[in-house]
C-alpha cells in the first residue's frame, strides 16, 4: 500500500492511537483483576459487603 | 416508578447491568473499529489536496470528539453529584478522566503529525490548539486534585467544582476557529461538504470510537465500585481486629 510521501506521518499517528488505547484497556483489565482479587482476599479474611446479600 | 437514573443510583444494581452490557459494548467497538480501519485504509480515496495524509482524519476527528465529550460527561456527572448528591455522579466523573486525557493528548499528537506535513509545523499557539492543549492540562488538574486530598468527599467535591468551571473551554474550542484567525480549518458540515466516500468511514470511525469510550467508561466505573468497596471492606477488617484486641486487653 503506497501512502505517498507523508506515509511516516500516517503510520505513527495510527500506530499512537493502536498503543495508547491497547495501553488503557490493559490497565483497565488489570486494575479490574486487581480489586476483584482483594475484595475476594478479604471476603476470605471475613469481611463482608454491605450488599453481599444483592443480586448482582 | 423510577427513572432509569434513579435505578442506576444502586451501584450494586450498576454492577448488574454493566456486567451484561458490557461484552457487547466491547464487541460492536472493535466490529465498528475495524470496519472503519478498513474503509479509512482501503475503502476511501486521497484527498485531492491533502493526497494520502487526509487519513490522519480518520483517527483525529473520533479523539478531538472524545476528548470534548468526556469532559461534557464530567461535567454532568459533576452536576449531578453537587446538586443531586447521585451515589454514582463521582464514580463516573473520576472514571471518565484519566480516559478523556488519554484520547486529548491522542487528538493533540495525531493534529500535529497531520499539521507537520499540511501547514509545515508541529505546532502553533493559535486559538484552537492552544485551547485543546488547555483541555488537556484540565483533565491532568481534575487527577491531580483528586490524588492530591486524602479526604475522598472533600477531593469529590472540589474536583467537581473545578470541572465546573473548566467546561467554559469547550465553547471556546469549539467557536474559537470561526472567532480568531487560526490555521487549523473551520467547521465541517458533514452533510454538505464531506464527500460521502471519506464521511461514511468519518461516522463509522467517530461511532466505533464513542462506543469503545462507552465500554472503557463502563469497566473503569466497575473498578471504581470495586476499589471503594475494598477499601470499605479494609476498614470493617481493622475495626474487627482492634475491637478483638480491646476485648482480649479487658480479659
């Protein structure tokens, strides 16, 4: 596929787009598994939500 | 019978309904995405004065658009938690800006690169730049705020104010190139002067783009929820431990 001249331009802008959004979803899957994890951590330990008992 | 946001005032009940919306928000972004890709790559055709790099576009439009959107969304959901004190207002405003920063720095580097071979610089401080690069110090301002007071209900409240006053930037970077003399262009009306063959990949990218926005919102509140129950659930584990050693001090 030939972009021209300015082909660096398109690419690095796209590849910025590609790195940053994977970057966010990454950490918003991780910090996810993070907080389920020591929620369930202190279920264990006894804790208790206030609504353990909801439907969730 | 409650409205939709009152019901959605129960984070246990958010928590329910995020969980079932969410792989399909997940799935129609990346299926919206990847259409768009192809029709950006493969499907449109050069512009006749820009050539190839009118592309860039198709990116920039979608996070210049995000990047307004998010903070109008912070800026609502700020309302909603001073005036109607909604249990989730802050939840969503606190979740919303390290994504909206992320896609304003996105909007500020893809219009750099797009402005480096179209006007022959990186940057220039005219009106609209320099009011998106305002934005984004806003959306650093509302994290660093927040981080900054340990107090949740007072960083809450105060990030909220200045969010409030902060939205007066979006009119003035959505006027500023019919107001000052800018190199960047003026308004687009989509329906008359984008040819259909480069609008069509616009609006699906810009769609693609709002959804996968939605979906992110929708885990990093999630997360949110979780984070304060954790630290709740912290706090009842101490309080449990020191009523333990103050009864066995009595023994």
């Amino acid at each position: 596929m030939d972009l021209g001249p300015h082909a660096a331009f398109i690419w690095i802008s796209y590849a910025a787009v590609t790195i940053v959004v994977a970057a966010l979803i990454a950490w918003l899957v991780f910090d996810g598994r993070r907080q389920a994890a020591a929620m369930e951590e202190l279920e264990k330990r006894g804790a208790r939500r206030r609504s353990a008992g909801a439907v969730e | 019978m409650q409205t939709l946001t009152q019901q959605l005032a129960n984070p246990t009940r958010f928590m329910g309904l995020s969980a079932r919306v969410l792989p399909w928000a997940w799935a129609a972004a990346a299926v919206l995405i990847a259409v768009g890709f192809y029709l950006s790559f493969f499907d449109s055709p050069a512009d006749y004065q820009q050539g190839e790099t009118v592309r860039i576009m198709y990116i920039h439009v979608p996070c210049a658009w995000l990047s307004m959107m998010i903070y109008g969304l912070i800026a609502v959901s700020s309302f909603g938690l001073l005036v109607f004190r909604h249990p989730l207002a802050d939840v969503s405003a606190k979740a919303a800006a390290p994504i909206g920063a992320a896609f304003t720095f996105l909007a500020l580097l893809t219009g750099s690169l797009w402005g480096k071979p179209m006007w022959g610089t990186y940057w220039v401080w005219d009106a609209r730049l320099t009011s998106v690069l305002i934005l984004f110090f806003l959306y650093l301002g509302l994290m660093a705020l927040r981080a900054a007071l340990e107090d949740e209900s007072a960083a809450a409240k105060l990030t909220a104010v200045l969010a409030l006053v902060g939205v007066t930037i979006l009119p003035i970077i959505k006027f500023s190139v019919n107001w000052w003399n800018t190199l960047h262009q003026p308004s687009t009306d989509f329906t008359s002067t984008v040819d259909p063959s480069m609008r069509w990949p616009l609006i699906i990218m810009a769609l693609g783009f709002t959804l996968l926005f939605f979906a992110m919102h929708l885990k990093a509140m999630r997360n949110e929820i979780m984070r304060r129950r954790v630290k709740a659930m912290r706090a009842q584990v101490v309080a449990g431990r020191d009523r333990l050693a103050a009864s066995g001090s009595a023994t």
